[in-house]
C-alpha cells in the first residue's frame, strides 16, 4: 500500500517499532526487548508491529532505522539519529514543543528543538547509569519492587529523604543503608527521583530551558518521574503512552518525507 511507513528504534534495552499510515495514524506498534542478536531482534520487532496492523511486508513502502542499533536495521532504507528521530516524534504529538527530554535505558538527552520539529543543539549522558532507566531498576530491585511500581509509590511520600549518590552502585547501597535503618521505601523513592530530576534539570539548562517540555523515551511512562521533573522546572511537562514509540514514530515520520511527493 502506497504511503505506509515504518520506523525501528533499536535502542540499549528496548526494541520500538511504530508502522505509520498514510494520513499519519498509527495502525500498529511493538515494544521488546533488545538481547545478544540486534539483527534478529530488528525484524521481529517490524513482524511484531506489522502482526499488530494487520499488514503484510509489502504492503510498507519505506523503512526507517533509529536508535543505538539504527545500523543493524538491514531491511531499511534509511538511518537517522535518535536524536533527530526524538525530535521529530515529540514534535509530531505536541507541536508547540521546544525542548524534549529523553531518558531511556542507559542514556539521557536534552534535545532542544525548532517550530519544525529540526535540532537545535542537544546535550546527552551516555558515560554512566546515572539518571536512567537502568539506575531505577537496579534501586528499585535494591527495595524488593518493580521498576512499574516505584513511580507511583514515590507519590505517596510523607517525608522524601535527601539521596545524594550520583554513582549507581552508591545510589544502590544508600537506598538499601536507609531500607536497613528503617526508612520508608515511599520516602526513599521520593528522594530518588527527585536527585534524578535535578541531575535532568541540569541536562537540560545546557541547551537551555524553554516550553513546551516533551518526556520521552521509557522512563517517562514512570509518572513519580514526571511528576519530579514537572516540579523541578516549575511547568508541566507533556507526556503520552506513546512516549516510548516517540524515536520510532520519528523514524517513520523521516521516511515519510523521503517518498515521492513527501509528506510533510
Ligand atoms: P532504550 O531506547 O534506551 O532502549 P527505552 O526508552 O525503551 O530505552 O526505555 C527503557 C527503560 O524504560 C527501562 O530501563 C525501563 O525500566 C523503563 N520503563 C519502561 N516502562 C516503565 C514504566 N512503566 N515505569 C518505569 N520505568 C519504565
């Protein structure tokens, strides 16, 4: 079917892919996890997401790879950034965004963005866990919780303690030196994301702060986290179930642009 795109966002733990229609639905996604074979998990990551919209193959007319695997999408025709994949997504779902906050499995962006949706200037972390979703499971497993529960547990704070460790392992047995003293796990975890807000604000301020905030990427489905970082920059920040799919959902839309007569 002529229009039909599809973006895969191969990414440090999750594989995304989002396939588009012509008039810039979603007719169907998936969401897995990245393990030791990149290339196999790219294509079931488009089988998944084709399954899911009822398509066959063929019936896509372009493919786009993106994310920290984006070169072991054989299939595609094209490679883009996350970077710029991000942007476009976020710009896609809310259009008067201006700075997109990304924080995924291993790594954290400030991707500061214009009124099309192209890069202005970004800032990432990539050298260590700190701040990322990988930093959350590894505390969270330290409590006895799933990384899905904490968010909302760190709501429900009566007293937020102050965590201070920057360092994952550090973080790790700060929480569990305050579990052992008998704190409360909802305090603990109000203190956690709130140092992971402040370590994002200043992420941020590299590329300069500016509204409308976009959160993306996994860790923004954890709403302690966007409720932490809302209340660390003084605005609401946007935020979607789709916000995962935001690197995917750009690819596919770099792809649309790419086909005879490309949408814009
Ligand atoms: P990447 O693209 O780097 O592979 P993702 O953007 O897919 O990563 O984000 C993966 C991270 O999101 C994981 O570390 C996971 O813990 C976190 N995550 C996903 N869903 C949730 C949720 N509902 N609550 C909290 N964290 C979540």
């Amino acid at each position: 079917m002529k229009g039909i795109v599809a973006g895969v966002d191969i990414g440090s733990t999750t594989a995304k892919c989002v396939i588009l229609g012509e008039d810039g639905q979603i007719l169907g996604k998936s969401l897995s996890a990245v393990g030791v074979d990149i290339v196999k998990d790219a294509e079931k990551a488009l089988e998944a997401a084709l399954t899911d919209a009822r398509l066959a193959r063929s019936d896509v007319s372009f493919i786009t790879g993106t994310g920290y695997g984006r070169y072991k999408v054989y299939f595609g025709q094209l490679v883009v950034t996350e970077i710029s994949c991000h942007a476009r997504g976020a710009h896609f779902l809310f259009p008067k965004t201006r700075l997109v906050v990304d924080i995924g499995g291993q790594d954290t962006k400030a991707i500061r963005i214009d009124e099309k949706g192209d890069v202005v200037d970004f800032a990432m972390n990539d050298k260590c866990a700190a701040g990322t979703g990988r930093f959350l499971e590894v505390c969270a497993n330290a409590l006895g919780y799933d990384v899905g529960e904490i968010g909302p547990l760190s709501l429900a704070a009566q007293r937020p303690l102050k965590v201070t460790s920057t360092c994952t392992v550090f973080a790790e047995s700060e929480v569990t030196s305050y579990l052992s003293r008998g704190k409360d796990p909802k305090d603990i975890l109000a203190g956690l994301h709130s140092s992971i807000a402040n370590r994002t604000l200043s992420l941020m301020q590299r590329v300069g702060v500016e509204p409308e905030i976009t959160f993306t990427g996994g860790v923004s489905q954890n709403e302690g986290m966007v409720r932490a970082l809302s209340r660390r920059v003084g605005s609401p920040v946007n935020v979607s179930p789709l916000s995962q799919f935001l690197g995917a959902l750009g690819a596919a839309l770099h792809g649309r642009e790419r086909l005879p007569g490309g949408a814009s």
